[in-house]
C-alpha cells in the first residue's frame, strides 16, 4: 500500500511514471515496518491492560515514523551513498531526512493503521488455512530475499563502477597535469635563451594550465585515496601560481 500511495503521487507529481522503493518490486518496506511497528506497540498495551487514545496514538506515530524515516535513511545514504528521498525543500526538516509535514502525514497514516487497516487485515488473515498462511509466508519471503539480493548487488556494482570512473579520470587529469607541468619546466629553461617572445608565449600557456588545474580541484573525493589525489593537486596549482610570480615579478623588474 505505501509503494501504491508513493508511485501514484510521484508519478503525478513528475508527470512520469515512476517506480518508487528501494527494491525493484512494488514494495517499500520502511512502510511495513512502521504498520508492523504500531500495530505491535497496540498489542502490547492491550496485553498490559494500557488504552491509548487517538491523540496518543497519533503522537507514537508521528514521533515513530521520524525516527524510523531518519535512521533508514542515514544507514542507507551510509552504506550506498545514495538519497532514496530528501525533504530539504519542506520547511521545518531536519537534514533533508524527516519534515513536520510529512511526520503528522504518517501520524494520521498510524490512526489509518490501528483503526481501519489492522483490524482488516486481522479478520482477513483468521479466513485463511494456517498451512496456507505459512506457504504465502515462505513465498514472500523468497520473493524478498531475492530482490533485497538483487538490489543490495546492483547498488555495489554501480557505487564500485562510480568509484572506478573517478579513479580513471582522476588518473588521467594527473597525467595531463603532470605532462603540463613538465612542459612548463622546459618552456623556463628556454626563457633565458629566447628571450621576450618565449615570456609571451609562457604567459598564454600558463593561462590555459591554471585553468585545467582549477578545474581538476573542483573534484573532491569521499575516500582517503581520493583526498591524497586532491592535495597533490593542490601543491601542483601552488606551484604554478609561485612560477606564474616569479615571471610576473621579472617581467616588472
């Protein structure tokens, strides 16, 4: 139901079809485990003799789906470096993960759970043999197991494959820069030869290899290797704003 409710008001919302969830099948488990998570919490206060009215079960609910929301998706962003949903353009959000907005819309979907959903699904599941209830179960199971595999495999594929690209392409900035560097060496070595017309044609080359090193440092990375290529980078557009001072320096003396 919540990859219903997702899919259909994404997919008019983008004017597209959009397939919503974490898995490729029509499911978003987060929405499961908050159904699961009050329907449980209800039981247990039935069992200890506690009766919650609406407002308190409307509280659990908005408090809970908070909670749930942003735990899920700081371990997901964590573990695939990847934003499933970001609420940064509500008001009062908190790190793009949960909004008051949407925490009291799960808070009404919590009394929709209790009142009219659980009790439902309740009667609907005292209708259906116990063996059967244990295959469907069984099934599901697999089901899920396979697309959570699926997924969980593709995402590391695809982050591995992310990482690759930025290796090579970081690899092969370094090579271009380290080849500008060099030809820079041998363009100085001539400046006291040539004179006044090697200065200039310095002076338009080192316009066009600051601005390839500028760009190569707008690359951050997330790991340790990628920050290394960073600084030595970095030392590498020292150099040449300290070579580019010098000439400046000389060609005003």
């Amino acid at each position: 139901m919540g990859w219903v409710y997702e899919t259909i008001f994404c997919t008019i919302k983008g004017g597209k079809w959009e397939n919503r969830g974490f898995l490729y099948g029509p499911v978003c488990p987060i929405y499961g485990t908050g159904a699961i998570a009050i329907s449980t919490i209800m039981e247990l206060t039935l069992e200890s003799q506690i009766e919650l009215i609406w407002w308190q079960i409307f509280l659990i609910s908005v408090v809970g789906s908070a909670v749930l929301e942003y735990v899920t998706s700081w371990a997901l962003e964590k573990l695939f470096h990847a934003i499933w949903w970001d609420y940064s353009n509500l008001p009062l959000n908190l790190h793009g993960r949960i909004s008051l907005f949407t925490s009291l819309g799960f808070g009404l979907g919590g009394l929709l759970i209790v009142y009219i959903i659980a009790p439902y699904t309740v009667n609907c599941v005292d209708f259906i043999p116990p063996l059967i209830m244990e295959l469907l179960a069984l099934c599901f199971v697999f089901l899920f197991a396979v697309d959570l595999t699926l997924t969980v495999t593709a995402l590391h594929h695809f982050d591995r494959m992310v990482v690759r690209m930025e290796d090579r392409f970081n690899h092969r900035m370094e090579t271009i820069v380290d080849t500008t560097v060099q030809q820079f060496a041998l363009i100085k070595e001539r400046i006291v030869d040539n004179g006044n017309l090697i200065n200039e044609r310095l002076n338009s080359l080192s316009s066009f290899m600051k601005g390839t090193v500028r760009r190569v440092y707008s690359f951050r990375g997330k790991n340790e290797k990628q920050e290394t290529v960073k600084n030595d980078l970095l030392l590498k557009i020292q150099e040449f704003t300290k070579y580019e001072k010098n000439q400046k320096d000389k060609k005003s003396d």
